[in-house]
C-alpha cells in the first residue's frame, strides 16, 4: 500500500526470452570469445549458471527406460551415468577445446623422437613394459619406414627453442606414418600445428591451459570424431580427468587468451635483454649485470632460418613461447641462482600466472648442469628484470 491508501500492483518487467543457438548457427567466434563462455552454452541445452558448480559426483542416479551406457553421446550427453564416461564439467571444457592415449591409438612398431621433455621418454617406457612388444627408438631425423610414429616436440623443453612441423610432418607422410606433435609449450593462439601437418597435438594442461599451479591434466586434440572415439580408451586405462581438475581448467580456459599473450610478450623483450647480457665481455657490465656470467640464451626467437629455410616465425604465428632457457658459465652458480630470486620462485613446472626458475638437472639429470629453466608469469617486465639483476650480480668469477 502506498502513502495515499491506494493499493497498487507492483511493476513486473519480464525480461526479453532468449534463444540459444547452436554455435554453427552464430557468426563464426574468435577463441577469445569461445573460451570466456560460449564455447561450452550448448552443452545439456541451457544453463542457469554463469560459472560452473564444482562437480564431486562419480555416479549418477538410473532411470526407468533410459536405455544402455552405449546410447550415451559422449559428446553432447543428455544424461550422465558415471563420470568415467561423461559429466557436466569435463564436457563442457572438451567442448570448449574442440574449438582449438597417442601411443594406445596409434600402436607404432617405431618412434622417432629427440631430447626434449624426459617425461615422455619415461611414458614410452612404461608402453613398452605394459604391452611387453618391442618398439625400435629412432632419431627424428633417421629414415622413416611404414608404421612410424614421429612424436615431435616444438618449441622444445627446456629451452624453448623450434622444430619444423611442416618437415617432419611430409617425411613420415610419405611412409604412411602419423606424427603427434606435443605443443605443449606454444598453445593456441601462438601455434596451430594441424596447419602445418600434424595427425595428434598433445598440450600438458597443467602448463599454460591450466595456469595456477594446481591441476594436473593431459589433452589430445585430434582431427576427426573417428579419431576422437580414442577418448574410449581412456575410459578403461584410468587417464579420465577428475571432477575437480576439470572444473579448475574450465575456469582456467575464462582467462588463457589473456594470460598466454601476456607472458609471450614479456618472455620475449626479456630474452632480448638477457641476449645483451650474454654477449657482454667478462670485465664489462651491462645494465648493472657483469659480463661473462650468462654463457646462451635459448629461444626460438633468436633462431632465424636454418639451411632447409625453416623460420619458426612463420609456425609460431601468434608470437614466441613464454618458456626459455639460459645457461650460465659456473655450475656452482648455476645451482644458487634459484634461491637468489625473490620474484621467481624456485620450482619446477612452467606456464603458471607465477614466473618460476629452476635448474632443469635438478628434474633432468641428463640436461646441462649449468642449463637454468625460466617460465615468465604476469607480473611485471620491469620487476623480473630487477629481480634477475640482483641475483646475476651476486655472481663471483
């Protein structure tokens, strides 16, 4: 009732109905807009949420008439039944990656691989227990022959450097071979290896996808659904990822457009001062840092051309990789200078929100022992190059 006695209905404004589309009915979307929200609206028809709910369920509950677990659409699922097969979040994150178990799949009788990341070496050992067959290792720049794999890793852990898809990916065609190209250090938008090639891209999520230091979880993009019902395979060998970490990732994926461009940016004029200060002669100094204390700086940005005419600008379309390497000329220096810095910190992982340093022997001890890993996070150009300052001049010849 108001003031006056007279009794009023209150004003309701409805609000305008709306109508979701399917994503091949809207104007084609960058994967900037895709990643904040819409790449995952047609998941179950319409969502009430604007932000996931963290999902703990295994199991959910049966209905009369629902029929069997294979009339389920992995893809598009209009019921849940476990989450080893499908549930809310871990859907709409492979909703949102589709925008963008290798070996189990592929069942190679060779592989051609090279250096890079140890983890993968060791998960090909373990295959090769598991299955008790024999797989030849070869280098990738062997000679190929029908039922190959080529597992090429670009840019390369640790130091951040290139490698040609385009190469590597014709050669093991020509034998009726496949090639998986682990991008996990250029994701999209810095590298699309499918333009150049590539059967499989493998991403470690918990890197650059994930970006806050606290998920753990792999990806496989591949080109078609046939290639895609693989995920069958990961439903019996355990490598599902969980409620949580899925919920963690899709919350990531809101903000990796912005994150990934940022520390490409970053890594990038830092690998050009630290390029500086590698080629300052011992007994000089440059910008407060004597020389003859970096030995290299390794980055694909300060590759240029090779004799084949490879130039990773050209793969590396969307701007250079956020993780480099430099190697310092006293090994004894090289094991303090982690715990020297007050900006980056001292552990082993990359691609995070936070920059990270580590002495990559400490994880790999075939690598370099003077090698120092650096992950560029978000904070501030100027405040890392203060931070590297302080801890290169503390080093005594």
């Amino acid at each position: 009732m108001s003031e006056d006695g007279v009794i009023r209905r209150p004003l309701v404004l409805r609000p305008p109905q709306r109508t979701l589309l399917p994503l091949s009915k809207l104007p084609r979307m960058s994967f900037n807009t895709l990643a904040l929200l819409h790449g995952d609206a047609a998941v179950n028809g319409a969502h009430n949420e604007v932000a996931p709910s963290i999902s703990v369920s295994t199991t959910f509950l049966a209905h009369p008439n629902e029929g069997s677990f294979a009339d389920i659409n992995l893809q598009n699922p209009e019921r849940h039944v476990y989450s080893r097969y499908t549930q809310d979040v871990s859907t709409r994150v492979e909703h949102i990656l589709n925008k963008i178990m290798a070996l189990v799949y592929f069942k190679p009788k060779r592989i051609a691989i090279q250096a890079g990341y140890f983890g993968c070496h060791h998960t090909i050992e373990v295959y090769k227990k598991c299955r008790d067959i024999q797989i030849e290792i070869i280098d990738l720049d062997d000679e190929y022959k029908f039922g190959d794999l080529c597992w090429l890793e670009t840019p390369v852990n640790p130091t951040g450097t290139s490698r040609d898809i385009q190469y590597y990916a014709d050669k093991i065609h020509k034998v009726g071979g496949k090639i998986v190209v682990d991008s996990t250090f250029a994701p999209p938008p810095l590298q699309y290896p499918f333009k150049f090639g590539a059967d499989c891209i493998l991403h470690s999520a918990t890197k650059y996808l994930g970006g806050h230091s606290d998920l753990l979880a792999g990806l496989l993009v591949v080109k078609t659904k046939e290639e895609w019902e693989m995920a069958n395979d990961r439903t019996y060998l355990g490598s599902m990822m969980g409620n949580l970490e899925s919920w963690l990732l899709l919350r990531s994926l809101r903000t990796f457009h912005l994150r990934i461009v940022r520390q490409s940016t970053t890594a990038t004029e830092l690998v050009q001062w630290l390029k500086k200060v590698a080629t300052t002669p011992k007994g000089d100094s440059f910008d407060g840092i004597p020389g003859g204390v970096i030995a290299k700086v390794f980055h694909s940005s300060l590759q240029g051309a090779n004799s084949r005419g490879f130039d990773p600008r050209k793969q590396l379309e969307g701007g250079w990789p956020a993780t480099f390497s430099i190697s310092l000329t006293a090994q004894k220096f090289a094991e303090d200078i982690p715990f020297l810095t007050k900006v980056f910190v001292p552990a082993t992982s990359l691609g995070s929100v936070e920059s990270l340093i580590e002495r990559r022997a400490r994880g790999d001890p075939k690598e370099d022992p003077t090698l120092i890993r650096l992950s560029i996070g978000l904070e501030d150009l100027e405040d890392l190059k203060d931070d590297l300052r302080q801890a290169l001049a503390q080093y005594k010849h």
